[in-house]
C-alpha cells in the first residue's frame, strides 16, 4: 500500500510545478504545457477587464473577436523568448512563461 501511495505521489508530480523556461523550450515541440498557457492566457485577460473596469486603463489592445490558439500562443512565446535571449537564457530556471507571454501581448497588440 505504501508503495502504491507513494509511486502515485512521485508519477504525479513530475508535471504538477509551474514550468520554466528551460522546461517549455525542451517540450516546446509536445503539447504538454498548452493547458497551462491557456491559463496565463486567461489570467493576463482577466487583468485587462479588472484594470479598464476599475481604472479605466488599457494595458494592451487585442481585438475582442481574435481568439488565439494554443499553437499561435506557443509562436508568441517563442519569439519573445528569441527576441531576449540573453535575459531568457540567464533566468532559465525560473517560471517566466507568463511574463514572456505578457510582454508579447503587449508587442503584439500595443494601444499606440
């Protein structure tokens, strides 16, 4: 019994912590994290709404009707990711796919 808890505890954890960069880019290829990126996805919209609502503030100006596909988000990474290397690289074993994606977003869909 032992045995089987604790097989079920280490079999279970191996994908259960917030990906780093280093982690993304050596499964880039998989779809292993789109759950994920979906997630900041959804929490980086939330953070839009919340902000205009309460201070009425764009933070970055996506079309309402674009609907991003996991593979289209993965591509914004990717190239926030390539376009600062030398930070990515340095901080490879932190969690940033999120700040990777936002900063894309903000690229990607400026107010200005």
């Amino acid at each position: 019994k032992f045995i089987f808890v604790l097989t079920f505890i280490l079999t279970n954890t191996a994908y259960s912590d917030v990906p780093t960069i280093l982690d993304y880019q050596s499964k880039k290829s998989d779809d292993l994290y789109d759950s994920y990126i979906y997630g900041l996805e959804n929490g980086i919209e939330w953070a839009y709404e919340h902000t205009y609502t309460k201070h009425a503030i764009a933070i970055y100006c996506k079309p309402r009707d674009l609907v991003l596909s996991a593979k289209q988000l993965r591509e914004m990474i990717d190239a926030e990711i390539d376009e600062n290397i030398s930070f990515y690289t340095k901080y490879s074993d932190a969690p940033l796919l999120g700040l990777a994606l936002r900063n894309s977003y903000l690229s990607l869909f400026s107010c200005n």
